[in-house]
C-alpha cells in the first residue's frame, strides 16, 4: 500500500542519520550515512538509498519524510550568512546594536558583543510612529516606503528584515512595508517581525526577524534544491521539516520561518526520550546526545518537555517557542589542546566530518575524543558502523602519543585524559540542567544517544549521582526516530500587557479565538483532518514590576473569574518551583497569551520484545583502560543483538551495535528491559 512508509533524516555535522518506520508493521530500520560537506543534500540521498536497500522496501511506499538539519544553526554559527537590509522605525536604527546589559561572564571586562548581523549602514530608518496603545502617531507615507526600497536595492541586500516600533500591538506599517518592498524588490526575500513574532521586547523581537531574514537565502536555495533530489527518490513522499519546538513543519512554512529551525535536530532527540520515558513508566528524564561535534542536553519532567521562548543562537536572541536544549562543544570529534601554558583542553573547537577524527583516515592530524576512545580500547577499529567504516588504530596512538609526550604523559594517560575532560564539560552542562534548576539528580533518569552518548554515559552518571542510565535499542540514531513522531506544530502569539483580576473575561476570549482562528487555518492548509487538530492555550504571566514572565497553561472553555483566578493560582504554584518562593497577596501581570495548533500524527508504540535466552554470552573479551584500575582490565564485549530480555552482566562490559557502543565501568551492573532498552545502575563515585 503506497504511503505506508516514513523517513526520518537528521543530519548533523558528521554523521547522516536515518530511521525507516513501517507503519505496517511496525518494524523500525535504522542507518547512518557520513555528512558531506558542502552538498547536504547528497549526503541525505545516500542515507534515504541506504535505509530503503536495509529495509528492502521500494521507494514508492514512502509516504512522508521529515528532516531535521542543522544548516540554520551552522549558517549563523559559522556566519556564513548573505548580506541583509533592516527596516526599523527612525530613531531605533541602533537598537540592534545597542542590546541589552547582560554578559555573559560579569567578571570579565573585555568580552566583546557579538557583531550585529546588519551592518549599520545597511539598516535604514522610514518616518512612522505606532503608540504602545496601537494608536498611529506618525503615519507611514508612500515617499517612506520609496525611499527605503530604493536604499535596499542599491545595498545588495539579499533579504531585508522589518521591525518598526510597537508593530507587535499594530501591524498596519509593516505590513504595508512588506507589501510593497516585496512589489518593488524582486528576487529580494522580506520578513516582518509583526508575522513572525508579535511579541513585546523591541531588541529580542528585531533579532529574531533578522535572523530570519538572513537565513531564507539560504533555506530557500537548500529547499530548492532537497525539494528536486527528494522528488526524483521519492516521487509520492510529503517532505516536512522539524522545527526548534518539537514539531514539523511544511516546506512552504520554512522558506518564510527558517529561524524556528535553530535546534532543528535536537528537538527530535527531545521527542524520542520523552516518547520513552512513558513507554517506561519513567517521567523524570535527561537526556544527553553526544554527536560528532556538540553535544545536546534535554529534560523531560513529569512527562512534559521544558519549552521556553527566551533562546539564544552565537549570543543572539531568538524570540520564538522551542525546546529548551543546553548545547555545549564536546562531541567525538571535539579536538584535544594544549594552551599557551601547557593546559590540556577538549574542544569545543572539532574535526567535523571534514576532516573528522585522526582514526578515520580522512587528512586528521589533531587527536580528538574518539581517538581517545580507539585507544583506550572502548571501540573496536574494524567494526564501527556495524563494520562499514574501519578506524585507523596506528594513526589514532601517533596523535596521542604525541600530545602525551608534550604533557609528559603515556600514550594510555594522554588518552584517559581527553576522555576525562570532555567527560568534566559534561558534566557541568548536565548539573546546569538538572541539579542546579531543583531537580534531584537521584530522581531523574539519563537516557544516553547519539554515537557518543552511550560511551560516556555510565561515567557521567556516577560523578552526578543519577542512579540509573538507559541505552535505548537504537541511540545512534534516536533524534532521527524522533522525527517520524512529531506532531505538525504552529505557534502563535498576541501579546496584551492587563493586570489578571482586571482584564474583561471578554478582551481575553477575543484574544484567544483570533488565535484560534488563525491556528485553524494554518492545520487546514497543511491537510490536517479535523479529528486530529489540537489547540493548546498557554499565557505569559509575571508579577507586576517583574521583567520577565513564566508561561502557564490555560483551560480550554470560556474564561470567567474563577478560571482566571485559576490561571493565576497555577503561576503562584510554578513560580515557587522554578524559584523557591511565591507572592499569592502580589497582583499578576498577563504579558502575552498563546497559541499551539498540534496536527497529530501518531507515534510509533515502543514495542515488547519477545521473550527468549535471556543468557548474557559474551562475543569475546579485549582489554579496556579504564581511570577506576588506572590501567587496562579485562573486559567482556557484547554483540547488542543478541541480548535478550532479562539479560543481566556485570560491568567491566562494552555493548556494540551498528550506531554506537555502550560502556559500563568496572562495579556496575547492566540489564536488558522487556523493550531490548541497556538499564546501567549507575553506582557511587568513590
């Protein structure tokens, strides 16, 4: 039956992942493909040939296929970004520039700002003033808009960026801006801050609409040129893109919003583990992937992902709902160095896939974690990828043993090392994310993907005290089976700053059924069937005098006093978790109300394995160093396929599969679930 098939790709810096779920039967197919630099779009063809031959299925049965990519993030990481124009309110050209006073180490009086995207001389300032209130103060005139047009033009500006003033409240100037620049600009792409994010914070909501504008060049050639190679693989599949929010989006929808890509792949991790705990009956999880370049930290408590809209990209705002991801840069291929008085350092600066670690044989010279890994006996050099890819031993103990000897260290020593300082840098980004935001650490369960999570996992959750690690059955490619759960998702945001007990119950229904109102019309676009459209209400509430807000849920239903009343009930209770204190006598403040417009799309179930030999033999046994006997041990290493439910051994142990290996350090113990998930109990740290 055609359609029956979907597609999930990520697509990261090193490594091309895919999972092929059949919705027939249920039966999930995985595979990893290397990154290439420069044609992405190639790399995901190789990896959609690759799932298709594993899974002896023919390309017509494919019937959606969603993708997440980092090509927004490493466009804006890298600056490699096209030449934009922003339009802004006269007087407020600097605004960009200007920011805010926060940095990011307070002690340190030279950090320098990251530089505005938009040079000064390419933003531009038209006459025109919108009161807070809505009110036209100064009205936008045809010269104005003339103007303007005319400067963009002659700058060379691929796409151009419009925030006026206040527009968040009243967005009749910039949609008259936009209109014509896009009339009189062709070829020129045009974003709007009043579309995009009609929310207060005049610095946040023009960066967000810039960011926007300077990656729809780029996305609109990327989508040009997937949409054509997709076609020619996949003639019936609807192609769709995961947004930083957990949810998919169309293509249409990411040519005009690239910027809710930011945490494009990450946000499918996310989904996965949440998707796992419940299967599990675990509803406290954190998660970790640790890919070839950074590695991305998620939480999932009492069964909901955090969100906020208060992100951040290279020190720029982004204003926008998204999952709420810790990225640091420590990932497999995160290069080792020494500082300028002899310190040993691990990334965040990284191999990639281009060249990628020393061990791959590709042109590295620098040693990085996963060489540190090869040697200290954790991988094995002739079966990683299942065996497709070997690993160069010889080339991996030069590199050490050459940084060992700057360090005066052994070979062994040097390598132990790198891994414990990547495992540090882990360590305090997962402390970040759980114990120093209230959450007990011992509560909490760490769930470990990503081809380098596994392999640290067991280390990192001793130093922190989670007492349990779970290796789901595919973690390699675990962001990858995310995407073909996420739901179709649209946001949408109205801010109106009133006191709660005051505000007409009225005033606000009209608020959220102009919002309903458009969320509807977005899902009937997209196809979504009635029966499977979802609108979730949140507002943006805060103390009066407060500067920032906290996002609480709202009852579906008319919105009388006791329900407001409610709502506020609700914020005194969040407020105290988040922050260990709360002022029911204190007014609250609505800020801006909400909108989430889920077209479902049912998930995967995470399937029982059948009971069978639940006997743990090992394939063979290899000596592994590890920092606990401070030399190498004695280790039995296990092909993942053939443990079975019930399966329990002991650690010194290596787990390998075809996307990742899983280690458990010496006084540990491992067990296999009714799901084929590794259960590592964690142990305390000596």
């Amino acid at each position: 039956m055609p359609g029956t098939i979907r597609l999930g790709i990520d697509m990261g810096g090193t490594f091309t992942d895919i999972t092929l779920l059949d919705e027939t039967t249920g039966k999930l197919t995985v595979a990893k493909v290397p990154s290439i630099h420069g044609d992405p779009a190639s790399a995901l063809v190789n990896a959609v040939t690759r799932a298709l031959e594993r899974a002896h299925a023919a390309r017509e049965d494919v019937g959606l296929l969603v993708h997440g990519t980092t090509l927004v993030t490493n466009a804006i990481l890298e600056r490699k970004l096209p030449p934009i124009a922003l339009v802004t309110t006269a007087g407020f050209r600097d605004v960009l520039e200007i920011g805010r006073h926060f940095r990011s180490d307070m002690y340190d009086l030279f950090q320098d700002k990251p530089e505005p995207l938009v040079p000064r001389e390419r933003r531009f300032e038209v006459a025109e003033r919108i009161a807070s209130g809505g009110e036209v103060v100064v009205p936008l005139l045809p010269k104005a808009i003339d103007e303007a047009a005319q400067a963009i033009k002659e700058s060379g500006a691929e796409a151009v960026a419009i925030c006026l003033l206040n527009a968040y409240v009243n967005s009749a100037h910039e949609a008259m801006l936009e209109r014509a620049l896009a009339e009189r600009l062709p070829g020129v792409l045009v974003s709007s801050s009043s579309r995009l994010c009609p929310e207060i914070r005049e610095f946040e909501r023009m960066s967000t609409v810039v960011l926007n504008a300077a990656a729809m060049p780029v996305m609109a050639r990327y989508l040009g040129e997937i949409e054509r190679r997709i076609a020619a693989v996949l003639p019936r599949a609807q192609v769709l893109l995961m947004q930083s929010s957990g949810g998919s989006l169309t293509v249409a929808a990411a040519r005009d919003m690239p910027v809710r890509l930011v945490t494009s792949g990450p946000a499918g991790g996310a989904l996965a583990i949440q998707h796992i705990g419940k299967a599990t009956g675990r509803s406290n999880v954190l998660g970790i992937d640790m890919g070839g370049t950074s590695a991305d930290i998620c939480l999932v408590h009492q069964g909901q992902v955090r969100m906020t809209t208060e992100g951040s990209i290279a020190g720029y705002p982004v204003k926008l709902p998204m999952i709420e991801i810790n990225t640091i840069g420590a990932g497999g291929g995160s290069l080792a160095w020494l500082d300028a008085w002899g310190g040993l350092h691990v990334g965040p600066q990284s191999a990639s896939a281009d060249p990628g670690p020393v061990a791959y044989g590709r042109g590295g010279t620098e040693p990085t974690v996963t060489d540190a890994n090869l040697v200290l006996g954790r991988l094995h050099a002739g079966r990683f990828l299942g065996g497709e890819m070997a690993l160069d031993m010889e080339a991996a103990r030069d590199a050490i043993k050459r940084l060992g000897k700057k360090l005066g260290l052994s070979t062994e020593r040097a390598a132990a090392g790198i891994v414990r300082i990547s495992n540090s840098n882990m360590e305090r980004a997962l402390r970040v994310s759980s114990a120093e935001r209230g959450y007990d650490p011992r509560e909490i369960t760490l769930v470990a993907f990503g081809g380098g999570g596994p392999l640290h996992a067991a280390a990192l959750a001793r130093a922190i005290g989670f007492e349990t690690v779970l290796v789901p059955e595919t973690p390699g490619v675990l962001s990858a089976l995310g995407l073909v759960m996420a739901d179709i998702r649209h946001d949408f945001v109205q801010t109106c700053l009133a006191r709660v007990d005051q505000i007409p119950a009225d005033r606000c229904a009209a608020l959220f059924a102009a919002l309903e109102s458009q969320a509807a019309k977005a899902l009937e676009r997209d196809g979504v069937p009635p029966d499977r459209r979802v609108l979730e209400r949140t507002a943006d509430l805060r103390y009066v005098g407060q500067a920032y807000e906290v996002n609480v849920p709202v009852p579906a239903g008319a919105l009388t006093g006791g329900v407001t009343a409610e709502i506020a009930r609700r914020y005194h209770e969040l407020h105290k978790r988040l922050y260990a204190h709360c002022h029911p006598d204190h007014p609250v403040e609505l800020v801006s109300v909400r909108i989430a417009a889920l077209g479902l799309t049912a998930a995967p179930p995470l399937r029982e394995r059948p009971a069978g030999n639940a006997a743990a033999r090992p394939r063979e046994t290899r000596p592994v160093y590890f920092d606990d006997a401070d030399d190498y041990v004695d280790c039995c290493v296990y092909d993942r396929s053939a443990l079975g439910p019930g399966a329990v051994f002991e650690g010194p142990a290596i787990v390998e599969q075809m996307d990742t290996t899983t280690v458990i350090h010496p006084g540990q113990q491992a067990s296999i679930d009714a799901f084929g998930n590794i259960l590592i109990t964690a142990g305390r740290k000596a």
